[in-house]
C-alpha cells in the first residue's frame, strides 16, 4: 500500500518489544513536554503491558489532554443519508450482497426532515454518513453537493446546523472542490486496515477493492483545498499495534507533503452488523484494556490531533475515554437513513451496526456535566477559517484554548436555555458559574456581555 512501509513497522515492534525501563521513562517524560512521539517511541509505549507503567502512560494522557483541550467535548449527530453501496467490505452490513437489510437512499425532503428533529433536540454538528452509490440517475458528488445543501437550508426558529462534516467515498481533485464549494467541513475516510493482504482480503470488489486509491483519497482533498481531514482505521481487522503506528506513517507522509497532518482520528471498533460473519467473529478483536491504551498512546503520539469515538462504544467506556484523550464524540445516532424520526425501532431495524451507547442527547450532555466536562458545539474554527496549518499554528501556543473555552461555554448556555431537561439546565448553569470564576478579568467581562446577548435572543455568536 502506498505510503505505508510494512517492513518497517514489523521491525519497530519487534525492536519495542526489547525497551529498556529508562528509555521508557524518557519518553513519558517528553510526552509532558507535549511534543509529538516518534514511531519508534510510539511503538515502545504500544507495547508496555505492565500494569503499573501503563498507570504512568493514563496519567501523561490526562496530562497532555488537560493541557490542550481543557475539559471540552465536542457533540455531533452522524446523519446516514443512504446505505446503497457497490462495494462489499465483509464487515459492513451495507455491503452490496447483503440481502437481509432495506435499501434506501433519503431524498432532499426526506433529509431536511431528518435535520429538523435534530436541531429540535438541541444539535449542531451533523456527519454526514453514505454508501458508495448514488441513487438512479444521480452520481456520487451530484448526491452530496445536494444533501449538504439541504442540510444548511433547514433552521428551527433561530437554531441551523452549523457545521456538516462527511464520511463518503473517495472522490476525485475536481469532485472534493465541488465538495468544499458545499461548504464542507471536515471530510472523513477510514482506511478500515493499513495492511495490504488483510485490506485485499475484506474488500472483495466494487472501487474500495484498490487500496492505494482509498489512500491516496486524503491527498485529493488536500489538493483539491480541503485542508480539515479526518483519517481513522477499524480495529479488529489486523494488528492494533501494527495500524497504529501505519496510521502514523500515512500522518508523516501528509506532514511531509502538505506542511499538515489530519485533524481528527477515528478509532471505531467493529460491531455486530446484520449480514456480517466477519463482524461476529472479528478476527483481531481488540480488548477493552488494549483500547484503553490505545486511546491513550494516540493521545501521547499526536498531542494536536482530535480524537473521535462514536456511539459503537458504552457510555462507561466513552465515560472513561473523554479524560485519556477523546476530544469528540458523538450522541444520540441512529446508522439507518431516516432512522432520527423512526423512533426506537430505528435501533435495530436496517442499522450499520448495533449501537452500545443509546442514550438521548440530553442525558449524555447531564452525564458530562456532572463529571465536569463542558460539553460543546462550537463550530467557530471552521467558520472563522481556523483549519489546517493556520489551527495548528494557533493551537499549538495554546492560543486557541482561550476561545475554544468562551465559545464552547456560549453554546453551552445555548442548550441550557433552549433544550435542556430542568435537571440537566440547574447543573449546567452551576458548571458555567464554576467555569467562569476561573477566567482573568477581560475574559470574564467578554464572557458576560456574550451571555447578556443570549439573554436577549441573539444565538450563534462566537469568538
Ligand atoms: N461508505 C463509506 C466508506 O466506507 O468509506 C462511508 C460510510 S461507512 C458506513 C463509514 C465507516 O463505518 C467505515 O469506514 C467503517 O470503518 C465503519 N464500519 C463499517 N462496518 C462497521 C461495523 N460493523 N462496526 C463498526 N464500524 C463499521
Ligand atoms: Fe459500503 Fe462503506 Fe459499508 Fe463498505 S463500509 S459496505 S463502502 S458503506
């Protein structure tokens, strides 16, 4: 696979294998210095096994967390617009030979409708979600450029999506600026595997069969200007060790030829999924405690890179995840299109995979609160044109700290007043109060004039 050098990582695992302790210790002394590992660093934290070290790696996760990101989580809702697929990944029930699900593709009205039940449950930020096909008569980008659209159009009294990310196909340089002209934020694509005979093995035909075009799909949107990505592999197809430190090698290689890595990481597991062998007998099934350690270890390797979890997990697991380094999450999904206005038989009925945390937006915003994490839907980099190299300029000093705290409490106050159970509104409005004491003076004054403007009505405003 392009970019991605087997032979070298087998033998960074082998070598981590042998880490003496005071290199060990090195490391996790550079890792407080919220610098980024080397692959051979990263690979000797992979594979510390014991317990009292791997103490010392979730303490420097919470550390480099805490510095960087503050205690913000940020919320979004995947939006699954169709499950017709051309391809056959054997551990997708979209998967084009599966005959055991209903195949649909949302039309405009249909999405729009979609849209309106989220904004009326509090939600910004969608990811948009899409097979590899594109309804009769349409192709892929023509669906795209319309459904994002149609996304934007909708609003709910003063409340609109503010941001639409998407996970789609590979497209073409011409077809990702159609893409960015949408108004596009974040486009994402796993790479599933960065092991070429495993990657051959589960993609048996249709476009995703070619590995190196699904890689090199991350270059064509940075080409084509799209400079925010989002890259991530499925674990439990290969080696956790091994794509971890693959995925790195395909950073470095963005690093080196657009000055800009990814700005967030996926980690999904693999779920159950109707149709899918593979997916009830994953073959590299990772444990809780190496997923663990995983989150963690990424956090270390790319201290400035967001790292996303999704609904595949618990809420114990997400719980516990949020302080080692996740830095978005996702709430309330439903993986079946038209799934949000389904009700709960959308749950089971024609999903991607089974979903193991299922609670509402509001209760997982209350859950949040109450262990201090501020829950956020700013959207105001992109908007701002805070992307790619110019956030990581700001984010790497810390400037960006300062107003990623004002604006994730700004909408916060926003969900408090409009959508939240009286439960979840007394504490976090107690959350905001504690949170504000801790600002310097002008910021707290700017604080206040922003919340006295959504006293008054005015919503979506930002630094
Ligand atoms: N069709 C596009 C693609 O494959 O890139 C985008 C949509 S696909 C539904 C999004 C992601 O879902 C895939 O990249 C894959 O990693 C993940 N996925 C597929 N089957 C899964 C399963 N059984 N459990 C967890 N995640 C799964
Ligand atoms: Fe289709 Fe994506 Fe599922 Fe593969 S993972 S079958 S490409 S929807």
């Amino acid at each position: 696979m392009k970019y991605i050098d087997e032979a070298k990582i087998n033998n960074l695992l082998k070598d981590a294998a042998r880490t003496a302790p005071a290199e060990l210790d090195r490391i996790l002394v550079k890792t407080r210095t919220l610098q980024r590992l080397t692959l051979a660093e990263t690979a000797a934290l992979l594979a510390v096994e014991e317990p009292e070290r791997l103490k010392s790696i979730f303490a420097a996760a919470a550390y480099v967390k805490e510095h960087i990101y503050g205690s913000r989580i940020v919320l979004f809702a995947p939006l699954y617009i169709s499950n017709i697929c051309a391809n056959c990944c054997a551990y997708c029930s979209f998967n084009a030979k599966n005959k055991m699900i209903e195949r649909k593709a949302l039309t405009v009205e249909e999405i729009k409708e979609q849209v309106q039940w989220l904004l009326q449950r509090g939600h910004k930020r969608i990811l948009m979600v899409a097979g590899e096909a594109a309804p009769a008569g349409k192709t892929n980008i023509e669906y795209y450029v319309e459904s994002i659209k149609a996304v934007y159009s909708v609003n709910v009294g003063p409340h609109r999506i503010k941001r639409v990310n998407i996970n789609c196909a590979p497209l073409t340089v011409d077809e990702f600026k159609q893409l960015k002209a949408a108004g596009i934020g974040t486009f994402q694509i796993f790479q599933e595997t960065y092991h070429e005979g495993t990657y051959r093995q589960v993609h048996t035909s249709g476009p995703k069969k070619d590995p190196d075009n699904r890689i090199d799909a991350v270059d064509r949107a940075f080409t084509a200007g799209i400079d925010d990505v989002g890259i991530g592999v499925l674990l439990g197809l290969y080696d956790y060790r091994f794509e971890i430190l693959a995925m790195l090698m395909h950073i470095e290689h963005l690093e080196e030829r657009f000055k800009v890595g990814p700005h967030t990481i996926s980690v999904p597991r693999i779920e159950p999924a109707v149709g899918s062998d593979l997916s009830r007998n994953v073959p590299y099934k990772l444990t809780d405690d190496n997923f663990r350690k995983l989150v963690a270890v990424l956090r270390l390797a790319v201290p400035y890179t967001g790292i996303i979890l999704t609904t595949r997990e618990t809420a114990a697991m997400r719980d516990e995840l949020f302080s080692l380094g996740v830095s978005q999450v996702s709430a309330e999904s439903r993986t079946s299109p038209g799934g949000y206005t389904e009700g709960d038989e959308a749950l089971v009925k024609d999903t991607q995979f089974i979903l193991n945390d299922k609670r509402s937006l509001d209760e997982i915003i209350g859950s949040l609160i109450s262990k201090k994490f501020i829950p956020s839907f700013c959207a105001a980099c992109y908007r701002k044109a805070r992307t790619g190299e110019t956030f990581m300029n700001l984010a790497k000093p810390g400037t960006i700290k300062g107003k990623c705290s004002i604006n994730a409490l700004i909408t916060l106050k926003e969900y408090l007043d409009d959508f939240a159970s009286p439960e979840v509104k007394q504490a976090g409005y107690k959350l905001i109060e504690e949170c504000s004491r801790e600002f310097d003076e002008k910021t707290k004054a700017e604080l206040a004039k922003f919340f006295a403007a959504v006293d008054r009505g005015t919503r979506d405003e930002y630094v």
